[in-house]
C-alpha cells in the first residue's frame, strides 16, 4: 500500500512539472548468432506491432514498459518461430546535446516468450530520438538481451527497434507543453526548469 501511495506520489509531482509522457508504435528485429540460431530455430525474427509506453520519474531518469508480437506475417515477413517480448527499462536521457536529437542509455528486463516457455533476460542498450514536431519523432534503440544458460528455451541476443513516439500530458493532465520543453520516453527527458 505504501509503494503504491509512493508511486501515485511522484506522478503527480511529475506530472506538476508538465512532464510529457509518451507512447510508441513500431517493429523491430532479433538477431541470433549463427550457434544460437540453430538452437532457436531462426537467426533472425521480426516484430510487428512494438508498443511502448514512457513516463519520467525525475529530470534525467523515466521508465519505460514495451510489448513486442511477432504473431503477425506481413508480406515478405516471416517467421519459423514465436517470439513475444515484455520489457521493463530504466534510462538515463542525455539532455540539450543536440537540437531535437535525444539520446539515452537504459538497463533493464524482459520475459520473452519462445517456442519453449517464458524466459527473463537482463537487458542494456541505448537509443534516441529525432523529434520532428512538437508532439511526433522518430525513435529507434538496440538492446542486448543477456539468457542465463540454465534457460533451456531462449538464448542471448540483440533487439533492434524503429518507431514513431508521441508525447502526450499522461493520466494527471498537466502543462500542455511542447516536446522542445519537455521530453521522456521512446525519446529523452528534458525538464524546463533545469
């Protein structure tokens, strides 16, 4: 009850500070290594729809919580094995390096769900975001998802995504600022009054 208290606490602070949240819509690709593919069944499997959500916790530092399904076959896409993804990431957004370009560095988990059973992976990686109006940009990010060997169902590999993010004022309203004022997420945080 406490951490809940807590948590409910520092969104509305965040939110007070007219931080913007933001979603994302996008796919992506996994890459096994030659010896993990034969064991997977695939060295490469393609995801379409990644979902995510980001919401900022302090002036350098947001979540971001993602879904990635490969249940779809589009076109030429296709897959010979089932790939689902949950990740959970902490970043540190790098502020005011370049105009409207936002990049950051994350640690964090996932369960992916193969062929086998559900496995946890501990991730790290980095990404960025190219904010091409007050409210649209561009995001792409590479992950290296490390499997612990006692996993019989997944093995280490690396995530690459691409996708459109939008910023958006989150469950508490808030300053309806534009993303050059304030940025999180599928993006970078950038706090105004820093």
């Amino acid at each position: 009850m406490c951490l809940l208290f807590f948590s409910a606490n520092v969104l509305a602070q965040v939110q007070e500070r007219g931080d913007l949240w933001q979603i994302g819509i996008g796919a992506g690709v996994v890459k096994f290594s030659d010896e993990n593919a034969a064991f997977i069944g695939d060295k490469n499997l393609f995801q379409i729809p990644r979902l995510n959500l980001t919401i900022p916790i302090s002036s350098n530092l947001s979540v971001d919580g993602a879904m990635s399904f490969n249940t779809f076959d589009v076109g030429f896409i296709s897959n010979s094995v089932k790939y689902f993804s949950m990740d959970a990431s902490l970043r540190y957004n790098f502020k005011d390096l370049i105009k409207d370009f936002k990049p950051y560095v994350f640690v964090g988990g996932s369960l992916v769900d193969s062929e086998l059973k559900m496995t946890p992976t501990m991730n790290i990686g980095f990404g960025a975001t190219y904010w091409v109006t007050n409210t649209i940009g561009l995001n792409t990010q590479l992950y290296y998802k490390h499997s612990l060997e006692i996993y019989e169902s997944m093995r280490s590999h690396i995530q690459i995504t691409g996708g459109i993010v939008f910023s958006f004022n989150g469950l508490f309203g808030g300053g309806g600022m534009s993303r050059r004022n304030s940025l999180t997420g599928g993006a970078c945080y950038h706090n105004p009054n820093d």
